[in-house]
C-alpha cells in the first residue's frame, strides 16, 4: 500500500466502479450493488458510503480512494458521483435517463469516518478539507433554489445562447458573447433553461456536554443543498461531514485587515436525534452493565453514585434517579400521546445545595443543559425567531428546552422569571412540543425534555404555617406540571449538623486523596449505564404494579371529606389524575433503571412511597394536618374555602343590614371574630376584594359592595 492519492480522472473512475461492482461483506453480500438497487426503487440520488469500507477495499485492491478523498475531496467527490451515474446507468437505464432528463445528478456521501473535529479546533490548515463534525442546529433557514448553471440569451436578433456556471450560486453575468462575430454585451438570463437546485443554510452549534469549563458555545454556518435539504430541523443533534470553505467576513478597503469566515459545504448530514448517539458502546460494557443488573442492590447502589458528595437528601436523589432514567413516552392509536418524563421542583432554604444537585445532574444526565431563571426569557427557553445574520432571512433559533430535547433541562432560580417567561414553557412541559406561529413561520419543535428546577420560598425561608402556594411566587398552572415537589428546609438539629460539618469537612480533607469519597458506580460508567437503559429498556407495566397503583390513588381519593366543628363536611382533594400518571413514570423509570422488561409490584410500590412523600410536604393543610392538594395548586384550601364561605356570608349580611349603603370595616372584622376567623385573615380577604373590585371604599375605613 503506497499511500499515495490517485492523479487522473480515468483512475479514479475506475476505481470507483470496481469498488461499487467488487466490495462485499463478511458474508459476501455485493454491499454496494444491493444499495445501488434500493436507491433505485426508493426514487433516490444519493448513495452513502462508508469510509471505513473504502479504507478496507483500498487496502485489499490498492485502489487509494480514501487517501484521495482526504486530499483532494472535491475532485473525488465530482469523481465519484459520475461514476455512480455510470453505474446506475449500467443497474438501471430508464431510471438513469428519467434522473438526466430532469437535469438532476447523482451523488457519492461519505459517512463514518475517522474521530470528528470540534468546531472550535477548526483552523485556516483545514480550508479546502473534508471534515467531520458533531453538534446542534440551532437554526435554519427558509428553503431556495439557486442557480448553478445559468443560460443568458443575447439581445441581437440571432439570441444566441451563452452558458454560465454560478460558484455557489453567486450572480455573473457574460462580459461579452461567446459567438465571436457577435458583438452584442446586453444580455437576458433564462431561468426556465437555467439548471437549478434546493439551497439551505443551517446553524451548527457545540453541544454543551464538549464545551470546555467558562466557554461560551461556538457555532458555524453549512450549507446544504440538493437532495439533503430539510433533512434536519432547529434542536437536532448532527453527525455532518463536508467540505471546509472560507469567504471574506467583508469588504476590506485598502490598508484595513481581509479577515475570513470559515463555512461547511455539507457532503453527508445525519440526525442523531432518533438514532441515540451510544454506538460506542462495547459487547464487553453490555454485559457488564446487564452484570450489575442482576444485583439485588442496584437501586441501592445507583443512588449511592448520585451526587456522592451532597450529604443526605435521600428521596431528592431517588427522584433524580428515576428522572434521569425516565419513563417511556407512549403514542396510542388514535393520535393521543403521554410522556415518559417526569418533572421535578425543589423548593429550599438558601445553601441546601439544590444548585449543587442541578449541577450534577447536568454532568451525568446524556443530555444536560443548565440555565438561571433570572436571566432565562421565554425565547430562551423555547425559540425564537430572528433575522439570520448570513442570508437576512427571517429563521427560527431553538432554545434551550429544545436543544435538551431527549435529556434534561435544569432551571436554577425558577422563581426569579417572569411569570410571562414561564408561562412559555407550559406546552413543553406536558405535552414535550415546541408550537411557534410568528412572522410568517408556523412550526412544531420538539421538547421532549424533563424539567429539572429550583426555587427559594418567597419569604426567605420556608413557613410551615402557611400553604405550599403561599410560600412560593410560582402560579398554579406551572405547579400542576410538576410530578414531584419537594421541600428541603435548614433546620437547626445537633445531631444532623454534626454529621453534615463532619462530611462537608472530610471533602476538604481528602479531596483527591485515597481517603476521597469514591461512588460504587463512577460517573462516566454511570452516565453510560443511563443511556444504555434508555436505548435499550422500554418496561410495560404489569397485572400487580397496576393493581397496586390503583387501589393506593382509589384509596387516597376515597380519604376525603372529615366534618369540622359546625358540622360541616370540607370537600377535600387528596390527589388527581396527574399524580397517578406521575406514579406510572417512576414505576417505569425504577424498572428501567433496574434494566427490567416489566414493572415490577415492588417498582410500583416504591414509586407510590416517594409521591406519598412529597404529598406529606406540599398537600397538607397548615390549618386542619389534613391532606389537601389544593393547597398546593392555589393555597385555597377546604378549611381556608369554609373561611371564606363564613365571610362572605357575614359581608351579604351587613350589605342587608345596612340598607345596601356602606358600613365600617371594622364591624366586620368584629363579626368574623365571633365566627373563629382572624382579623388578618379578614383584612387579606377584603384587600383582594377591594383588588378585584368586589368592595370599594366611598372613604377611609368603610367598604361597600358595588351595586349590581
């Protein structure tokens, strides 16, 4: 083997249609031959080649494509898609003449190649290379059609014709005709005769997993065109190989610096979004990880691995756990679709690490993306339409709950946005779609993310006397779409504290130290075993998990109802319909997490012991100790409706009393005291009364309701 790349066309073509005829597989199957033919009956024009294969027939035949398409890519490419012609010429000759006489063409593709560049190691030595990249588009735009071979009749009577051919579809134009004798140099373009074909341009972004500590993303503009088009969409994750290029960043004017913008001409584009990007996994991990299955304590296990170094939170880390295997998202027949992925809200005192824990999820989740609410917008979250700096196009940018999509989005500071922000995320979160109807473009992204967020209480620290909703500046609507919430709460405990300064103080000690903490799974096997359930696990519920998982919600929802002191029954809520789904997904998460087919009676039972424990923190009446999920929705609990149900009441009669003039607020507060309410408990009633222009007050201290 020579190593040395092919200098004439004819060799090259050879080449080419001996590698097309001879390659065969292992099992001695015409690999390309067989290809050619599906590319044939599919109505298509691209053939993929793997490089790998072109490397194997080069050594074998000495043939020297590979080594040729890595120093002269454009002449091989050019090569290599007319010789594919010739070859579907020779399988099929109608198919041939009907592609030729639609001024089509045929092209080679090259996939599978050697390790890809990172987009930021891209340098002036790789302009005029092919190369292979990773990443996420995060824009494209409108679909064109450019010209590439342009036909230009002159205006003498004769019109001859003049063919032209547009570099990358730039505009030129004929200086002169090409007839000699004409001397004509006005001419018309014919765009009827011209040879036209689709023009795209996407945005390739690093994806945030490669991006060095502190380093903002990089991006890069490819072309695509021809029959490659559309072929991916704003949030997917891309294996792409093309032809590096250059153009000049402006028009430089005399004594000013000529600067350069790198471009790909993409050869090959592939969507990883589908086909998950764990290929590298080995046989030998496979088993491994279906090893480690068969212990009885992989659960145990697990969730010792996660965040090791955050001391306690327990059923926080089970639930993350769960959420980083997810469930399985189910399409029914008749059109309706439920995801498999749970969300999740903590809600702490300040330095409970709940940052921390986010931050960990990032760097073990297989698709991780990390925000602060503070500075997060609602086109930051989910798209956003802008004007494309290249081509000025309007085009759609994902945002982040669409670039996480098939991972996990962690939203720090969830309380510190706009409630107009988060309003945006609402879709995503339930139904894992992305719906955008602006200037002119009306598109549906996928999100199919799990939310992962934090908040602080709105009044510093968490109050037990008071409700869920009351403690938290977060709506009802956003709430509802939480499967589990949890409240972590910086209580002084002798005990607890000992033992917490006791581990933060062995970190510092022996970090990086024999004596270091050290998971029973490390990280990196971790994140590996995750992505390996996922791809391969889709667990389906059983007879017993759903008998179990039935009689608990039946059992809750029947637990309702107990009589206060007048005898008056509350109509509580103890739980709905979303939590029983939530219950389903952890089910399916553990299962899946313990590399199972089914859910198990005991994945079931565990999935209902943590909702039941997040239940006990956000759902309970302050008032009354009782289960009460309304008090975590809207903080209107049964005790506080019964309240409000008396002071109405009390208000309709001193409205009567007085003749339907105004009275004094404080006889009121004096009546609603005989009834057992509170005077604050009064006043905030009538301050949101008066907000909603349910009373008013003709002067100081006197209220009246409006007249109907």
């Amino acid at each position: 083997m020579n190593n040395m790349a092919i200098d004439t066309r004819d060799e090259l073509y050879e080449a080419y249609l001996d590698f097309f005829k001879s390659f065969q597989t292992d099992e001695g199957e015409f690999k390309y031959v067989t290809n050619i033919n599906k590319m044939i009956r599919e109505g298509e024009r691209s053939l993929i080649i793997d490089y790998d294969d072109l490397v194997l027939m080069d050594d074998i035949n000495d043939m020297e494509i590979s080594s040729t398409l890595t120093e002269k890519p454009y002449f091989t490419i050019e090569i290599g898609s007319e010789a594919l012609a010739e070859q579907v010429r020779i399988e099929n000759p109608d198919y041939h003449r009907e592609i030729s006489a639609d001024n089509d063409h045929f092209s080679v593709r090259f996939a599978n190649p050697p390790t890809p560049i990172q987009i930021r190691d891209l340098r002036a030595n790789h302009v005029d290379s092919i190369r292979w990249l990773e990443g996420i588009v995060i824009r494209t735009t409108e679909i064109k059609s450019i010209i590439t071979e342009a036909v230009y009749y002159c205006t003498e009577p004769n019109q001859h014709r003049n063919l032209i051919m547009f570099q990358d579809g730039i505009y030129s134009r004929p200086d002169r005709c090409f007839v000699e004798t004409c001397k004509a140099k006005e001419f018309i373009l014919d765009p009827r005769e011209s040879k036209m074909i689709d023009w795209q341009i996407i945005t390739l972004q690093e994806k945030p997993e490669d991006l060095p500590p502190g380093a903002s993303p990089k991006s890069l503009p490819c072309r695509l065109i021809d029959d490659i088009v559309n072929a991916v969409r704003p949030g997917d994750r891309v294996h792409l190989g093309g032809l590096v290029r250059s153009r000049p960043s402006k028009i430089a004017k005399k004594g000013q610096i000529l600067t350069y913008d790198i471009w790909v001409d993409v050869n090959y584009i592939e969507s990883l979004t589908k086909e998950e990007q764990y290929a590298d996994l080995t046989l030998e991990e496979e088993k491994e990880f279906r090893e480690l299955a068969q212990d009885p304590k992989i659960h145990d296990r697990l969730l010792e691995s996660v965040a090791p170094a955050i001391f306690g939170m327990e059923k926080e880390k089970e639930a993350t756990l769960l959420m980083l295997f997810g469930g399985v998202d189910k399409v029914f027949p008749d059109g309706f679709t439920t995801r498999g992925q749970s969300n999740m809200l903590l809600v702490g005192d300040p330095g409970v690490a709940k940052s921390q824990l986010l931050r960990y999820v990032k760097s073990i989740a297989p698709r991780g993306l990390y925000t602060s609410g503070r500075g997060s917008s609602a086109a930051g979250l989910t798209a956003a339409i802008i004007r494309d700096p290249d081509t000025g196009e309007i085009a759609l940018e994902a945002g982040a709950l669409v670039l996480a999509d098939r991972g996990i989005c962690l939203i720090d500071e969830f309380d510190k946005m706009n409630e107009n922000d988060r309003s945006a995320i609402h879709e995503a979160m339930e139904q894992h779609t992305i719906s955008i109807a602006k200037a002119g473009i009306v598109a549906t992204l996928n999100a199919r993310t799990g939310v992962l967020a934090a908040a602080n209480p709105k009044y510093g620290r968490y109050e037990p006397h008071r409700t869920f909703s009351e403690n938290v500046n977060l709506s009802p609507a956003i709430l509802s779409r939480f499967d589990l919430v949890f409240i972590i709460k910086d209580e002084p405990d002798a005990e607890k504290d000992q033992v917490l300064a006791s581990h933060i103080l062995k970190l510092h000690r022996f970090h990086g130290t024999a004596q270091s903490i050290i998971p029973p799974i490390s990280e990196e096997k971790l994140k590996k075993y995750i992505a390996f359930a996922k791809t391969y696990y889709s667990p389906t519920l059983t007879e017993e998990a759903t008998e179990v998982i039935e009689e608990y919600y039946v059992n809750m929802r029947m637990s309702v109802g107990s009589s206060n002191d007048d005898g008056i029954k509350r109509n509580r809520v103890t739980i709905t319909a979303r939590q029983l789904e939530g219950i389903v997904r952890m089910a399916e998460a553990r299962a899946r997490a313990g590399l199972r087919s089914t859910v198990t009676k005991h994945d079931a039972l565990k999935a209902i012991e943590l909702m039941q424990y997040s239940l006990n923190q956000i759902a309970i009446d302050p008032a009354t100790g009782e289960a009460d999920i309304d008090g975590f929705y809207s903080g209107h609990t049964s005790s506080k409706r019964s309240k409000l149900t008396k002071l109405l009441s009390i208000i309709d009669f001193l409205y009567r009393d007085s003749g339907g003039k105004p009275f004094e607020e404080s006889l009121l507060l004096q009546e609603a005291e005989t009834e057992g309410i509170t005077q604050e408990y009064a006043k905030g009633v009538v301050q949101q009364m008066l907000r909603d222009g349910q009373l008013y007050q003709p002067k100081a201290g006197w209220i009246k309701r409006p007249d109907a």
